[in-house]
C-alpha cells in the first residue's frame, strides 16, 4: 500500500498570511494526488484533484504542486474559513489512502 | 442540488450488526460509483472500497473483507453499508463518497457521517 505522510499535523497562523502543507507517498503516485477540507458540521470538500487541478468552486488561493512522491498544499492569504483540518489522498492505485491530516488553526 | 444524506448514529453492543444507508439526490445515482470510508476517533480516514452503481459489484479493501457489505437499492439511489459482528474497533464514523467518475478515484461529494458506536 503508498503511505502517505502528511506534515506539519498542526499548523497555526493568521488571516492573511501564507501557508504550505507537505504530502510525501512512500513510492511514485504520478501526480494523482487529492487534497480535502473538513469543517465541522459540513461535508468534506474536494479542492485540488490530480496535484495542482482545482475543482470547480475551490478559491484560487488554494494551489496544488508536486509530482512522483512530494507535493504540497499551498493556501495564499488565508480568510477565516480556511481554518480547517486537510487531507491529502492518492488516487493513483488501490488501495486509495489518505494522509493523517493538518489542522490549520487560527493564531 | 447534489446531496448524499446518510442515515443516523448507531449505538451497538458488541457481536450486533448495523446497517447504515447513503441516499443520493440531485444526479443519476447509476452514473457514479459510491465509496465508504472509516474514521476512527481521533484519526484519520481510511478507505473501505466502493460499489460499482451501475452493476451491483462491491470491492473491499483488504482490512474491510469478511463482516462488511456494501450493496444498493438502485430504484431508492441509496448505498448501504452492513457491518456484522461488532467489535470495539468498529467505532468509528462512516462516510460515503461519490467518485467523481469511474476509476479516477477521488472524491466530489460527501456524506456527513454516520457514528456507529460499539460499546458493550
């Protein structure tokens, strides 16, 4: 199974300020990596697909980079409703697996 | 607008079965493969395998063969999740997820959750 190592597990910073989360696979994933948002009392969200594609609806602000086996999650002047928990996912080969999560917090 | 509502929590005792329920809306429920995925408290998220809507066919992780059944009721768009025989590391919620299309293997929308407690 790809591993996926996901850091920093927490990360605090404020509104307007710049942040990157790293995501590394234990083994080549191509660039078939996915990152999530989780809010509290809201359904997970889908913001970048395929390393750096934005689904549709995801702030620009949000950016996707990396290939083979390091990417990163970059978010540029976060707004308060960027403070949230992200998942990195490979969807390159079963089974899919799933970082253990940042959460980004307010300082 | 696109929805996956699933059904309730779930307290159970150990060696008890549950079955949890993902009703799609706002799509063709057939034209999009569902997923489930496990979420143990405190950690992360784990995928489970998926069911193919248009056939019928489920998949399992290797973790998740044997007490888990994935199955359909295609005329009410609804995906199920059985789990038999309990146990304490069951807890955990559960969540659907619609693959954004066939076999790219990520995920465009998500169920809320069910928490399924196992306690005896």
């Amino acid at each position: 199974d790809v591993q996926m190592t996901q850091s920093p597990s927490y990360l605090a910073a404020s509104p307007g300020e710049s942040v990157s989360i790293s995501c590394k696979a234990s083994k080549s994933i191509n660039t078939y990596l996915a990152w999530y948002q989780e809010k509290p009392g809201k359904t997970n969200k889908l913001l970048i697909y395929s390393g750096s594609t934005l689904q549709s609806g995801t702030p620009s602000r949000f950016s996707g980079s990396g290939s083979g086996t390091d990417f990163t999650l970059t978010i540029r002047s976060l707004e308060p409703e960027d403070f949230a928990v992200y998942y990195c996912q490979q969807h390159n080969e079963y089974p899919l697996t799933f970082g253990s999560g940042t959460k980004l917090e307010i300082k | 607008q696109i929805q996956l509502v699933q059904s309730g929590p779930e307290l159970k005792k150990p060696g008890e079965s549950v079955k949890i329920s993902c009703k799609a809306s706002g799509y063709t429920f057939t034209d999009y493969a569902m997923h489930w995925v496990k979420q143990a408290p405190g950690k992360g998220l784990k995928w489970m395998g998926w069911i193919n809507t248009y056939t019928g066919k489920p998949t399992y992780a290797d973790d998740f063969k044997g007490r888990f059944v994935f199955s359909l009721e295609a005329s009410a768009s609804t995906a199920n999740l059985q789990i038999s025989n309990l146990k304490n590391e069951d807890t955990a919620t559960y969540f659907c997820a619609r693959e954004r299309q066939l076999y790219l293997g990520y995920f465009d929308y998500w169920g809320q959750g069910v928490m399924v407690t196992v306690s005896s």
